[in-house]
C-alpha cells in the first residue's frame, strides 16, 4: 500500500508493475474508501489516485475508474465557479488537493493515449466529450454563467476554468492522435454529445473545430453522411424533406455552421469535393449524398451561402448529365420532393442569385439553338431545369403574393432572400427581358413582376423606368405597359413614381445622352392617339409627364439636337394642364420658340413640324399663354441670328444679335441676357424703361454688322410659310377667324421689335407739324421694313383680327410717311425704277383696306400704281396721309356685330369723303387712256 501514499505528482515517473496482492489491495480500497492499513477514509484525492492506478494496471477496471474520475472534475468545476462567483484568485484552486490530482489525471490519460492511441483514444475521447456535455448543461443556470447565444463569453469562462481546460486538452491529444488513422470514432464522439447537449456544448465544438478545421470539417460531414444513410436517409422521399429523424444533422450543422466564418472555404471545397464523388457512384452512402447536402443546406442558411455561387460554376454539361443520370431512378413522388426542396433553397439562396438565374435560363432555354462546343446536355436535363423554373416562380409568387390579409404592401416585413439579392440588379433584368428570347423571355417577365411587386412601391417604379428607357423597338416597348398592367391589379399605379424617377435621373445627368433621347421617343410613342383625333393612348402617363413640364421643358435647350427633337416631340404629345403658372409657362414657351427655329434652320420641312405643335398647343392653354407665344415667335423672327431664316437682315440693335456675335467671336462665349432670357420666369413688359437694347458686348467692342448668309428663295419661302401658319394657328385658337386679342398681341409684338422706343405710343394721326419731328424714327421704320420681308406678311394677319391694325398705327405712320418722302423725291419716269417701294406702297395701302383703316374706295387704289408716275402716287399717298389725319385709326371705331362674331367699321359716320377722292379722280381722268376699265372702282 506505499502506492496509496505516493507524493502528489508522482505518477509521471517510470512505474513497476504491481504484484496481485498490491493489485487486489488497490481494488478494495477503491470499492470501499477506505485505506486498507488503517481504515481510514480515503480523501478525494486519494480516491482519484487510487482509480487512476486502476486504469493504467487493470483493463476491465478502465470504465469504473473513468466514471470516478467524472465525480473528480464535476467537483473542480463546481469549486471554480463558487470561487467565481466570491470573487476569489484563481491561485488558490491551483494549490488545493483536488487540483493537483486533477493535473495527475490530465497527465495520466495523456500518457495511455500517447502510448497506444488505437486502444485508448477512442474511449478516452468519448469519456472527455461526454462529461463536458454534461458539464456544460449541468452548470449552464449557475448564475454568472452566460448564455449559450454568447459563445465568446462562455468560451472564456470554460477555458480559464481548469478542470473543462484539461478534458479539453485531453480529447484535443485523442483526435490529433487519431487525425492520421481513424478519427472518425473521436468526430462521432462529438457529435453524440453535441446532440444531447447542444447549445451549452457548442462553445467545445468551437474551440476544438479551430484547432482542427481540415480535420473537423472532413470527418463531421463523413460522420454526418453515415448517420443520415442509418436512418433511412438514402434516398427516400423523407429524406429529400429533411427529415429530422437523423440526430447528428443539427450537429452537423451547428459545427459546421460554428466554422463557417474562418473557413469558410475548406468547407466550400469538402462539400464540392463530396458533391463531386457522389456523382456516377453505385455506392450507397454516394447516392445519399445530393439529399444530404441538401438537408444541410435546408437546415443552415449560412452553409447554403457558402456553396451556391461555387456550385452554380460546377453544373457543366457533364456534371448535369450525371445527375440526370442519379435522379432518373428515382420515383416521381421522391423527385417531386427533391425539386420542392430545392426550389425552396434557391427561394431562400441570396449568394449569386443573378449568376442562378441566368444558369436556370440558358439551360431551360438557350439563347442561341447552335450547340457550344463539348458535350451535349440531355433533352431530360433540359426538361429538368425548365421544371424547376416553373416551380421556383410559382413557389416565388406564393411569397409574394400569399401574405394573408396583410397583402404585398407588407413585402418590406418578409423578405425573400432570392428577390432580395435581385434588386440592384433590376437594370439587368430589364436588359435581359426586353431581349425577347422565346420562352426564355416570358420566364423574365413573370419573375420581374413579381420582383417588382416584392419591393413595392419602389421596386415597382424602377423597373417600369428601366423598360421605358431601354426599349428600342415597339415591341420592347410593348413590355412596359403589359408590366403597369400586371401591377395594376395588386399595387396602386406605378406610372407616376416611375416618370418621378425618370425626372430625377435626368436631373442628376446619370443617363447618357443617346438613352435620355430613347426614354423621350419611347414615352412620346406611348402618348400617341391609338386613333386618328382620338385621345392620347396613356392618360394616366400624359397626366404625370405634365406635372413635370418645367422640368422637361428645360431638356428643349439640350445641346444634343437629338434629345432636343425628343423632349419636344415628347412634349407636343403630353396633354397640358389647363392651368399653367407663368413660371412654369414662360421658360415652356421660349424653350419651345427656340426648338422651332432650330428645326427651320435644319432646313427638312418635317424638322419644324413638333416644335410647331408644342407652341400650337401651349397658345391654347389660356389667353395669356397664346400671347406669350406670339409675342416670343414675333421677338424671335425679327430680331437676332433666326431673321436670316426668313430674309431678314440686321437691323437696329437686338439683345439676340449681340449674342450671336459673340458666339461667333468665341465658342466659348457667354451671354449674361441670353442666360436671364433662358431662366427668367418673368413676362417682357413691351416697351417703357423694360426694354432692352443691346449694342454690343463689354470689352469686344461696337457689335459687328455681321453678314447674312443667302438662303434660296424655295427655302426661305417654306419658312415663311411655316412660321405664318404656325402664328396663324395660334391666332386663331378654337376658331375659324383670328381672334381679336391675339391680333393685338402680334401687334404689341410687332411695334415693340421694329420700333421699340415707339411702343404705347397714341395711336390718333398726327398733324404734318409734328410728323415732322419724326423723320429719323420714321426712316428707322422704312429701313426695318425693307430688311425684314416677314413685316408685311405679319401686319396682313394682324389685319384680319379687327380692329388690332390700329395698334400698328405708329409703324404704318413711319411706313407711309417714308414712301411719301421717297416718291416726293423720285425723279424717274416710272415707278418701275423702285420695285421695293412700289410693292411696299401697294402692300401698305392694301393692309389700311383690309384692316378698315381705309374704305373701299380708297383702299383699291394700289391697284392703280404700277400705271402711274412717281409724283402721281405721291399724290395718292397724300391723299391717304389726309384722310388718315381727319379719321384716325382707333379702336373705339370699331363695333361688334354679334351675327358676324367680328368687329366691323362703319365708314358712313366718318368726315366727306369726297375730298379725298378729288385727287384720286383727277389721277383717273388725266389716265384716262390706260385706267378707264379701272373707273367705275373709285365711284362710290
């Protein structure tokens, strides 16, 4: 017995066996307690001595020993954590008894194992693993013991604990002692007692998958797949639904869900590797393997995304066929529930779900029907995949769509992982669907609805933005209403959120330019009438385009004429609101007036035509819109760079030539009253101290009197003619006739560009005293009126509004009093010699008759001109001057006559007439030879 009173530490030398009787000695004593020599109780650490010298000697002893042993360490983990919880040094369990035979032990079964590993490791390890299950769970409600969520925590607490630091030791000297052999008894070990004992055991499976990744790994999987092939997880129907009736697979799957965030990819690469053996393999457990990995991926979402992307590059074609191959066997019921189960992991798989989807498409349906080159997929894998995309929309839309009561608004709540990982790639899908492949693309389609309704209502309006600017045909185009269509049913429309994004993109410029015109053609297409004068095709887009008008308004000054002519077809098609604020209408329509001159200057007849409508359809929105109009068509015809469209020259300084000619001078030039006349939303005041006069640029100098470039005369005819059916247009508004008011308009328009100083000026005739003091602003007049060709095609139209010629009175007075001067001083023999003031002096007579300035009788006598002399129509003209001077040209003249709906002039209330007429019949008379056929006219 002079064993039983070894110092403590003893053990670690070389030892003599022990004799029978010291043996049977050592027996008793460990049965009873008690030391045979004295018969005094053994203490504790006498007791574990005495076992300890049992388990190296005596084999059949091994398990009663190692079951005492468990009394030994359950003592030190309950003195650790009391001693914890007093707050006491740790010193102090390292000096006590207990302690040192604690360490004994440690070191003990350190040496049996190292000594023959096969004989003694597998048990010792089960021991080891064993109690610290049972430690952990037993120990687990002490307070100041974390919870098992915080594994960290707990991990500390159990590895400065010595006695669960010593079985940790232990089994970790079991498995790399068995690492090079056969681990698996030690890895089964493990996960018995990470089922019995899991979560308070996992903190052991953490620290020991750390120390041994490759190892772990390896062996729990292989461990994992045994147990599931013992309980009927081989291939039944059970087991492709994840039947739980295996133990180990929580374990599995907390292990390796434990190991997942180091290594992540010796995890990746072992279930690969296992994927990969399984596959062309009789063997039972490999044909156990797919519904295995997919069990564990069901149970764990982080292993799930730890392979998918991987194994989506793995399904080559080979591959593909081998699994056809092992699931062919199969019956219909199990096949169904493994397509079930796997549609449910792609449902939840957010890793690569973009790469997924295109592996699912192009092996469903291939794009192009040439095959690649290497092996040929089978017509059944084919069918395969097409099986499961049908199943994973259907499945996709029960998601969305199944919410209860709640219904999809509630999407954000439940997301699903698979569209969840789609949405920042909506652009993409768009992309893909608006290729219209065959099957292909109705796939596309279901699964962006339900993407869209999934991450409503923003999702919903992404998507309708990125078909209306991707489409590039009709029938691309097609998509984006049968989308809205589809949403319509279960979200509120997303038409208006959608053209709000497509404004703010446009705004932040992230559009190229080339697909900023492509979204305009598209949205103006979809505006286009289905029938000849019928309503627009999409009011509702129609409505929403117009509550963003200064916004597009704004894409009309674009440098790119591309997406200038878009914005503006664009804009002639959207319906306006009826009710427009000047600062919204007034940018609108001098952006508007700009288009329509830059399409007369791309010299096609059709180029003009949308800016045409734009203006046509903004005069109508009000009357003082349709004044805006005319007054910006008129400033912008007889002023600047566009007079040139129409014949024009340069004429008295205008603000839009001084910008031209320094625009001329530098590319780079910039134009402070161009700037203010772009953003300004205010109206220009005609005349006054508001007008503005523009005689060159600070620091260039005088403006140059810059030439004008020759049109042909086809050419400026066309643009004539655009330009006054364009005016015309808005003169008339809803009706046949020109309106009063827009007349006056045009009239105002008229006076303030040729003779601005003159605007508000009275409109009676002036005696010949004071017309004498007008000479220099009446020539200005003359020579504007010569530049410009466009002036008396404007006063004609301003003459069919009644009475609006009279507010031209300061021009025809400038006009006429200039062409009286010139035939005064005329010494031709024919009036021939001055073609212009010939065709000025007809005009200008014709314009006082139609305009009702003048009555028939005098106003039909510019048909007498051309057959007479020049000091002959000088009379005539006086004439005219006189009669103008005793009647003057006002407004107060005129009565409206219900019947006519028009303004008409009575001139039976005017002075004699006969006065007037003495020159003009003694014209007749003295030409009496060549007018005779002509004077029966002038009688009235």
């Amino acid at each position: 017995m002079s064993a039983l009173c070894d110092p403590p530490g003893a053990t670690g030398g070389a030892r003599v066996p022990l004799s029978a009787q010291e043996l049977s000695q050592e027996v008793k004593a460990f049965l009873s307690g008690l030391d045979p020599a004295q018969g005094t109780p053994l203490s504790p650490a006498a007791h574990a001595r005495c076992a300890l010298r049992l388990l190296r000697c005596l084999p059949p002893a091994r398990h009663a020993a190692l079951q005492h042993l468990r009394g030994l360490f359950d003592e030190q983990v309950c003195a650790h954590l009391l001693q914890r919880e007093a707050g006491a040094a740790n010193a102090a369990t390292a000096a006590s008894p207990g302690a040192e035979a604690l360490q004994e032990a440690r070191r003990a079964l350190a040496e049996l194992v190292a000594a023959n590993p096969r004989a003694w490791a597998p048990g010792v390890a089960a021991w080891a693993s064993e109690l610290m299950g049972q430690l952990s769970s037993k120990y687990a409600g002490r307070p100041g013991v974390p919870p098992a969520a915080s594994l960290n925590e707990l991990l500390q607490l159990w590895m400065a604990c010595p006695a669960t630091r010593a079985l940790l030791d232990i089994y970790s000297q079991c498995l790399a002692a068995m690492a090079g052999s056969c681990p698996d008894a030690c890895v089964d070990a493990l996960l018995d007692t990470s089922v019995q004992h899991s979560p308070h055991f996992d903190w052991v499976v953490a620290h020991v998958g750390s120390s041994f990744p490759a190892t772990i790994i390896s062996r729990v999987l292989s461990c994992g797949l045994k147990d599931f092939c013992a309980h009927g997880g081989g291939g039944g129907e059970a087991a492709a639904l994840g039947d739980k009736r295996a133990p180990k697979m929580a374990s599995v799957v907390g292990i390796l869900g434990h190991l997942a965030s180091r290594h992540a990819g010796s995890i990746k690469q072992e279930l690969l590797r296992m994927f990969h053996e399984s596959l062309g393999s009789s063997r039972e457990h490999h044909k156990a393997t797919v519904p295995f990995l997919l069990q564990l991926a069901l149970l764990s979402p982080a292993l799930l995304a730890t392979v998918s992307a991987e194994l989506v590059d793995a399904l080559q074609p080979p591959v593909l066929n081998q699994l056809h191959q092992h699931f062919s066997a199969l019956p219909r019921d199990e096949l169904e529930a493994t397509a079930g189960v796997a549609v449910h992991l792609l449902c939840h798989a957010s890793a690569g779900a973009l790469r997924t989807l295109r592996f699912l498409l192009a092996t469903a349906a291939p794009a192009s029907v040439i095959a690649a080159p290497g092996p040929a997929l089978r017509e059944g894998v084919r069918e395969a995949c097409e099986r499961l995309l049908q199943l994973l929309l259907l499945h996709l839309q029960k998601l969305v769509h199944g919410r209860g009561a709640a219904g999809p608004a509630e999407a954000g709540a439940r997301p699903v992982p698979f569209l969840e990982a789609l949405r920042p790639h909506v652009r993409e899908l768009c992309q893909d669907a608006l290729r219209l492949e065959r099957r292909r693309g109705l796939w596309q389609q279901q699964l962006l609805a339900l993407l869209a309704v999934h991450s409503a209502p923003h999702g919903a309006a992404e998507a309708l933005f990125f078909l209306l600017a991707l489409a590039r045909t009709p029938e691309e185009l097609a998509l984006a209403p049968q989308l809205r269509a589809g949403l319509r049913a279960v979200l509120p429309d997303p038409l208006p959120a959608a053209v709000a994004a497509a404004v703010a993109q446009i705004h932040a410029g992230r559009l190229p330019e080339p697909q900023l015109a492509q979204l305009l053609r598209n949205l103006a297409l979809l505006l286009q009438p289905r029938e000849p004068d019928g309503e627009p095709g999409e009011p509702a887009l129609g409505a929403a385009l117009a509550r963003h008008l200064p916004d597009l308004a704004q894409l009309l000054l674009h440098p790119r004429a591309e997406v200038a002519e878009a914005a503006c077809r664009l804009l002639a098609a959207c319906p306006l609101p009826r009710a427009l604020p000047p600062a919204h209408l007034l940018p609108a329509v001098r952006a508007a007036v700009r288009r329509f001159f830059a399409g007369l200057r791309q010299g096609d007849a059709a180029a003009p035509a949308p800016g045409a409508r734009l203006l046509a359809r903004l005069s109508a929105v009000s009357p003082a819109a349709a004044k805006a109009v005319l007054a910006q068509l008129v400033e912008a015809a007889l002023g600047g760079r566009d007079a040139e469209l129409f014949g024009g020259g340069d004429a008295e300084p205008d603000g839009r030539d001084g910008t031209a000619a320094a625009s001329t001078a530098s590319p780079t030039a910039a134009s402070l009253l161009d700037d203010n006349r772009r953003l300004t939303a205010g109206p220009n005041a005609a005349g006054g101290v508001w007008s503005v006069f523009h005689a060159g640029v600070i620091g260039r100098g005088p403006k140059p009197a810059g030439g004008t470039a020759r049109r042909s005369a086809e050419e400026l005819s066309r643009n004539m003619q655009a330009f006054l059916s364009l005016v015309l247009r808005c003169c008339r508004g809803t009706g046949p006739a020109v309106g009063a008011e827009a007349a006056k308009a045009v009239a105002a328009a008229l006076v303030e560009a040729v003779c601005p100083e003159a605007a508000g000026a009275e409109l009676a005739w002036p005696p010949e005293e004071l017309a004498r003091a007008t000479v220099e602003r009446d020539l200005r007049i003359l020579r504007r009126f010569r530049r410009h060709p466009l002036l008396f095609p404007l006063l004609r139209l301003v003459a069919g509004g009644r009475p609006a010629l009279c507010y031209c009175s300061v021009l025809l007075r400038g006009l006429l009093a200039g062409l009286v001067a010139h035939w005064d001083a005329c010494r031709a023999g024919s009036t021939a010699a001055s073609p212009w003031h010939l065709r000025a002096s007809c005009a200008l007579v014709a314009l006082l008759a139609e305009g009702s300035l003048l009555p028939p009788v005098l106003g039909n006598m510019h048909e007498l001109f051309p057959e007479l002399a020049p000091f002959e129509v000088h009379l005539l003209l006086l004439s005219v001057w006189g009669y103008l001077r005793d009647n003057s040209p006002l407004p107060q003249k005129f009565t409206f006559q219900p019947r006519l709906g028009a303004f008409r002039r009575d001139f039976g209330r005017d002075a004699d007439l006969g006065k007037h007429l003495a020159v003009l019949h003694s014209v007749l008379h003295r030409n009496i030879h060549r007018l005779g056929r002509l004077a029966a006219r002038f009688y009235p």
